[in-house]
C-alpha cells in the first residue's frame, strides 16, 4: 500500500511539473513576441534565453546568438552556439560565427566559416568578405581571385556597412572592390603600381565620393608619392 501512494504520489509531482514547465514556455513565448512588439532587444534575449533553457532546440540557440551579434555582442554569441565547424550547422550559425570572431579579430578562424558560406553559394557580398580577410591574412592571389569575381556579378543596387569611423556608413559595394582591387595592385608592386592603384581608388571615389576609406588610402598614396618627389 506504501508503495503504491508512493507511485502516486511520484506521478502526480511529474504531472506537476511537466505542466508547471509547460506553463512557463507559454509565458515566455507570449513575452517574446511582446519584447520584439515593444523593440526591447534585452527583453527579448532574455525571453530567448530561458526558452532556451526549458525547451533547448539549436534553432534557439542560433536566434539567441544572431541578436547577440546584431548588438556586437560577438563573445557572448559565440559563448552561446561555440566556434566549431560541423558539417550539419545551418547557414545563419555559420554566418555568425563568421562575423563574430572577424570582429573580435580571429581572422583565420573568421575566413574558414565565410569560405564554407561562400562555396555554398557564391555572392557578391560573400566574395567581399572572403577577398578582404585573404588580403589580411596575406593570401593575394586568393583575394584577387574574389575581387575579379565581385566586380564581375556586382549590381549597382548592393551596398555594404563600414565601421571604421565613428558612426558606421554605407557605400556602393562595387566601390568597396575597387577599394580592395586598389589595395591589391599597390601590394603587389608598391612603386610599379602606385599610379594604377590611384587611378582605381578614384574610379571607387567616382561612385562615391564620400568612400572613407577609398579616401583616406588615397591620400596616404598622395603622401608617399609627395614624399618620393
């Protein structure tokens, strides 16, 4: 008899709980999607967070982390989903993981996951990406490659987000190639190529005049052509 009120008793406690848990993930559901009503990013990385914690799918995981990396958050989303690379990660995690350790500065690592991007399904966008951290990394030939490549499927509609200044800005991202391409001919042949890699950075000032960096690469161009005279 013990025994039995002791199985009853058992059962009823998971009843319970599987019940008390099924409540909560109804809660927080309902206050995610208010959090994302109201555009409050830390209410909803909570609400994401502790669904994550009572039902953990990787879907979850990878939402969790594409908000943290939206913030700049880049510790914390890689914190959330890990920097391994496997074969049966979805393309938003591979993409976060990508942009995440190329902002902490982990450019090696960074090149691996935009390169699985990028022979997934070559774009415009992924071909800048991939030729700007070969060129860092010292891979010329490779970034050449890309480079060649986006300035031959680019549209004049495509544009990219910059962050070196204070406030971030937005160029024509057929001009962030001729940037790249610019850097690419001077690096090859610094006294050789100086009057081309001028030439190209005007043609990128041409599209967009107000191209920070397409600026600033000139005028340091500008200075050591100066100085040689």
């Amino acid at each position: 008899m013990k025994k039995l009120i002791l199985v009853i008793v058992v059962m009823s406690s998971l009843s319970m709980t599987a019940q008390t848990k099924s409540e909560l993930q109804k809660h927080f559901e309902k206050y995610y999607q208010q959090m994302k009503k109201q555009g409050d990013v830390q209410g909803v990385i909570n609400a994401m967070t502790h669904l994550d914690v009572l039902a953990p799918t990787q879907a979850r995981k990878d939402t969790l982390a594409y908000i943290y990396v939206s913030e700049g958050r880049n510790m914390e989303a890689l914190n959330t989903i890990g920097i391994e690379k496997s074969g049966t990660d979805s393309d938003l995690n591979t993409e976060i993981k990508a942009i995440a350790l190329n902002a902490l500065g982990e450019r090696p690592r960074a090149l691996e996951f935009y390169t699985v991007l990028y022979n997934k399904k070559a774009t415009p966008t992924l071909a800048y990406e991939v030729a700007d951290l070969k060129l860092q990394t010292g891979d010329i030939a490779g970034a050449k490659e890309k480079v060649e490549y986006g300035l031959a499927n680019v549209t004049d509609e495509m544009r990219r987000t910059y962050y070196e200044t204070q406030q971030p800005y937005q160029t024509s991202l057929r001009a962030g190639f001729l940037y790249l391409k610019a850097i690419l001919i001077y690096s090859e042949e610094k006294d050789a190529n100086q009057e081309v890699a001028l030439a190209t950075l005007n043609r990128a000032l041409a599209i967009d005049p107000n191209f920070n960096l397409a600026k600033i690469s000139k005028e340091a161009l500008l200075s050591r052509k100066k100085g040689e005279n």
